[in-house]
C-alpha cells in the first residue's frame, strides 16, 4: 500500500459547546446536508486514497452511523478500506497518542506514507499534490502550513522555513512570532519515520505538536507544504456561523465552490422530497436543503434537511439544523438551532442590542449569536435576548430570557 490516510476525529470540541453535546465535532452539521467530516473524507477519495483509519473516541455513535460502510465515499470497494478505530486501551491523551495506541493496525496495512490528518476542517484540498512534493523533496515529514494573520499566530503551531520550503523552526502557539505559516494539523510522514518517532518520544499526552515535530526537527529535514486557498476551522459558534452565511452569497464570492464537479463533497444523504416555497415566501440568499418547505421570509442562512418556516416567519443570518419548525410570526436573528426543535407562535430569538457575553460561558458566546439545543419547544411569545444557551433539556419558566443566560 502506498499512502494510509488517518483522520482524528475523537476531539469533543469544546467551544462549540451545546452543538458538541451529543455528537463529535467532526459529525456535526455544515453547510447544509453535509457534517464537517465529509470535506476530509471527500478529500481523500478526490485524491485517490482509499485506505482511511477513522481515530474516534467522544460520542462517536453519531459519527459512526453516518460514516457506515463508507458507500458514500467510495470505500466499500475491494481495493479500499475505511475502519472506525476506538480506543480499547485507554482513552487517547493526544493526538500523536492516538496513532500510538494503533500502531498494530498501521504495522498490518504496511504503508509507505502515513498521511494524518483532522476531521474537524472545512476545505477542498488535492492531498496527492502534497504527497508528490514529500517524495520529490525526499522529506522524512512534511507539514501543510498556511499563511495566516500576524494578530492570529498565537493561536497557532508557527513554523518558519528556507526558500526550499525547508523547516528551520518550529513554535507551539507563540507569543511573538517570526513567521505567519501556521501548520493546518495535515502532515505526510514517511511511516518508518512516524513509527520510530512514537515509540521513541515517551510522553503520557504525546502529541504532534509539542513533542512528535520538535524531535524530528532535531535529527532530519523538515519540509512545509504551503496552502493557500480555502482553509477553515468552524470550532467556535462565531467561526460555524459565519462560514455557514458565506457559503450564502453569490457565485462568484463564494470562497469554498461546493458545486464544482470536479471536487465533489460526498455525504450520507436523506431520502426527502425537493424543496418546496411558498407562494408567499420571500428568500434571499439562501442555502436550502432537501425536504425544506419554506413559506416565510429567509435571509442569508442556512436550512438543514427538512426544516419548515411557516407563513409570516422570519429568519435572518441563522443556521437551523434538520426537522426544526419555525411556527407562523416567530422571529429569529443570528441563532443556531439544533435539530427536531419547535419555535412556536410569535417567538423572538435575537432581540435588542445588549450584547453582554453569556454570564456562564463568556469565551464561547460573547458576540450576540443565540445556541438552542437539540430537541426544545419554545413555547410561544418567548422572547429571547442575546448570547443566550438554550440547553436541550431546558425548562422555561419566564417569557423573556435575558441576554447572557443559560437555561438547562
């Protein structure tokens, strides 16, 4: 075999918060019909590779239904395999950990080249171009980087390379960075280098990052893989939000082409009738799933499967996951709403101008965006202020909720 693509798609996710509930960030929703893992794995079988291990470990139930068989990708054929490797050990404690604790499934497909990759990203990116450069440089790693930023490099591992494209340095999130080429979390290893690498580096939470790239980038050449189109990690509600209006605008602004057929995003998709709009429905960019039937007034959002906007309903820079209903005369303004959920009459989500950051989690919810949980009944006449968390199991009790609140 010559590449094994593995996909970490175990990481709960944490500042997507109430979305990442009851489902790994990788298996949640995006763009419509699709879930944020689709794009990597869309990836790998529009590059040619077709022999995936898929690392899971947090709620993986919603992952692993949607995945399957792997059909929809192209991987239940003879020459392709896709496996949904758990941990049986122990949990995995870090991201080079979990290639660690599955060290006798990579020895049994015997690669040439391990290609790591995140299932948490939204991008188009041709992996087989980033390979061929590993080989033509005989690069023992090589790390795809993408310029971002100065302010944003903190948030980032940094690397600084030659005019080669040879690693010189490498920073883990640092505070005064010399260089704006942030590592996107894909590396090509040769696989006796990776292999000899995680056993070698002894660390309880080994990890790319902090320990795998250091030791190497001591004993071997390192190689960068610039990348410079669209490359987008939805892991904050602020992130999720505004990737999902901008797949709202017209053709020639979109930034990621999901209807080029040449690079097409696979998915598991629902069996459900064609959109359907009403004769008094006013819609303006929109991205509207299958089994939508919108009779109300929708604006720059984002419609799941089978959501229902009744007459005299409005929602505005939204994205409603799948089966929610919008009843007559409610109003939504820059919310997420979970699947299965019922606005009732004449609800308002998003109203006023306070937009004081939620009292109980001010770093995920901070910029006016409402979160409803999966499963909630609003009942009618509610009226819901800003940066408010509307758990799942939440029990209303007032008609309106404040900015900042949380209701469980």
């Amino acid at each position: 075999m010559e590449t094994l693509a593995l996909i970490l798609a175990g990481g709960r996710g944490s500042r997507l918060d109430i979305l990442s509930e009851n489902r790994v960030k990788p298996a949640v929703p995006f763009a419509g019909k699709y879930r944020i893992v689709d794009f990597t794995l869309s990836n790998c079988t529009n590059s040619g590779i077709h022999n995936i291990g898929i690392l899971t470990q947090y709620l993986p139930l919603s992952l692993n239904e949607h995945i399957g068989m792997g059909a929809e990708w192209d991987l239940n054929r003879r020459d392709s395999s896709i496996s949904l490797l758990q941990p049986y050990k122990e949990w995995y404690a870090g991201t080079a950990d979990a290639v660690l604790q599955n060290i006798e499934y990579i020895k049994r497909k015997d690669p040439k080249y391990i290609l790591i990759l995140s299932g948490d990203h939204v991008y188009k990116m041709n992996y087989q171009k980033m390979i061929d450069f590993h080989i033509e440089n005989n690069a023992k790693l090589t790390i795809a980087v993408q310029p971002v930023p100065w302010k944003d490099t903190h948030h980032f591992g940094i690397l600084t390379s030659d005019d080669n494209n040879k690693i010189i340095r490498f920073t883990e999130k640092p505070k005064n960075a010399d260089s704006n080429l942030a590592s996107m979390g894909i590396y090509v290893f040769n696989t006796d280098v990776l292999l000899d690498a995680i056993t070698t580096v002894k660390d309880p939470k080994l990890d790319f990052g902090k320990h795998i790239i250091p030791h190497l980038l001591k004993t071997t050449d390192l190689y960068t893989y610039v990348f410079e189109d669209y490359w987008k990690d939805v892991g904050t509600y602020d992130a999720y939000l505004d990737a999902s209006i901008e797949l709202t605008t017209t053709v020639d602004k979109i930034k990621l082409d999901m209807y080029d057929k040449d690079w097409k995003i696979h998915t598991k998709s629902e069996e459900m009738p064609s959109v359907k709009i009403g004769s008094k429905a006013v819609i303006s960019q929109a991205l509207l799933s299958n089994g939508c039937i919108i009779a109300g007034n929708v604006t720059r959002s984002v419609l799941s499967p089978g959501v229902v906007v009744h007459p005299g309903a409005t929602v505005i820079d939204s994205v409603i996951l799948n089966d929610t209903e919008v009843m007559p005369g409610a109003y939504i303004e820059r919310a997420i709403i979970d699947k299965r959920c019922i606005i009732e009459e004449n609800v308002i989500i998003g109203d006023g101008d306070d937009v004081s950051p939620n009292i109980d989690n001010p770093e995920v919810l901070f910029s006016g965006i409402n979160i409803i949980g999966s499963s909630v009944t609003i009942p009618s006449g509610t009226i819901i202020k800003r940066n408010c968390r509307i758990f799942s199991s939440a029990k209303f009790t007032k008609k309106v909720i404040e900015t900042g609140s949380t209701l469980k």
